[in-house]
C-alpha cells in the first residue's frame, strides 16, 4: 500500500509518504523513498508502476525549471506527464504467461509547491486528467489515500491553513503513524517535505524524529485537556 498526502499550511505546504512498495506480482514488499524534489521550490511523489515513476522522476529532474516557470503549473506538469503514461501503455504486455495479475502501467502524480506567496496542490491521474486541490487543502494519493483522509478529516477542526508549516508537518506525520497502526503495508520509514517562500526542504531523519517528539507532546496534551473536561 501507498499513501503521499499534501496539506496546506498559512506559510507553505507540507507534504508526507510512508516507504513501502508491493509488489503483488512477486507477493512482496519493500522500502523506497516516494517523495522527491521538483526543483528547488516544490516536491512530488507518486503512487503507482514504478516503472512510470522512474521515468517522471528523470523527467522532472530535467525539467523542473521550465514546469516551475509556466504560467499554468497544472498544465505543465500534464504536458511532462502524458507522453510518459502514453508510453507505457501503448507497450505493456497484459497477458504474460504465469503471471497473471502482475499489475499494470498506470500512475498518480502528485505535485506541490509554493509561489507568489500561494501554495498549490496538483495530482495527475492515470487517464491525464488534471486534479485541482489547493482550495480544498489536504489531498492524498495511492491505495492509502481513503483512510489518509479520513484521517485528516478526524484533525481539521485544527484548522492546517491557518497554521504553520511547522504545525503542518507535526499533522502530516500524524496521519502517517495512524495509517501504520491501521494497515500492515503502510510503513516507517516516513518521509516529510516542507515548502515555504524560502523554498522546499525534504526532512533529514533527525528532523522527523524531532516532529515526532511534537506530536508526542500534542498527545499528552489532548489528553490532559480530556481529563479535565470529563472528570
């Protein structure tokens, strides 16, 4: 299972994504980072063929500045997108003998950033189409994705966009260990990036466990607050 979810904050977004890839094919799973730098002002990550992923990881790579610089980042991201889902389709080979069920070519991308002092959030799905979520404020992406947002349905009377980025990663990480308690195939490692004005800043492991220590110290108070109330 997969889970990439993005949140927006009053300064930034933050995006967050376990690290356990299944492979049904071959009945296993294993770690691999999900979230990745798009340039120097924006992250992405992806749920999906890895194979396709692969490949928009190259292309974002190559071309993160002419997608930052578009006037329609939505659009620019589709046009990189397409021809690499197109590709992959037109040569996957459904039937292969033996190994039935082994998956297929399609893709989510997931991309978000921030710019003239607005955040936004856009996903790319399988068939092209271009999903808008900046005014919505929280999306997620991959087979966890119902159950990340239910998650933060249960957290937005915190109100994330009236927050900082700093609240925000403390949120993100939050869903990201409620998913773990409720699905064997979503799994530590986890994975944080931060964007403010001052650009994206992928979280060192040292820094997660500092959030951690923050949603620690949440817990604790939440509880001493429900005490009081229902004493």
């Amino acid at each position: 299972m997969t889970v990439v979810l993005a949140t927006v904050c009053e300064d930034g977004v933050v995006l967050g994504s376990d690290s356990q890839i299944t492979d049904k094919g071959r009945g296993m799973t294993y770690p691999a980072e999900k979230l990745h730098p798009l340039g120097e002002a924006a992250a992405w990550g992806g749920s999906g063929a890895r194979s396709v992923l692969n490949d928009v990881k190259r292309c974002f790579n190559e071309n993160s500045a002419a997608i930052l610089e578009a006037s329609d980042i939505g659009r620019a991201l589709q046009g990189h997108v397409l021809p690499i889902l197109r590709h992959h389709y037109e040569t996957f080979i459904e039937d292969v003998p033996g190994e039935e069920g082994g998956g297929t070519p399609s893709a989510y991308v997931m991309a978000a950033g921030w710019r003239d002092g607005e955040p936004w959030i856009y996903e790319i799905t399988p068939s092209g189409m271009i999903g808008h979520y900046t005014d919505i404020g929280f999306h997620a992406i991959g087979s966890g994705a119902p159950m990340a947002q239910q998650a933060g349905s249960l957290l937005s009377h915190f109100h994330f966009a009236e927050r900082s980025v700093k609240f925000g990663c403390a949120a993100v990480l939050r869903v990201l260990q409620a998913l773990d308690l409720t699905s064997a195939s979503v799994g530590k490692p986890f994975s944080l990036s931060r964007i403010t004005k001052d650009g994206a800043h992928h979280l060192s492991d040292d820094e997660i466990e500092e959030v951690g220590a923050l949603v620690r110290r949440w817990e604790e108070a939440e509880q001493k607050v429900i005490a009081k109330i229902f004493d």
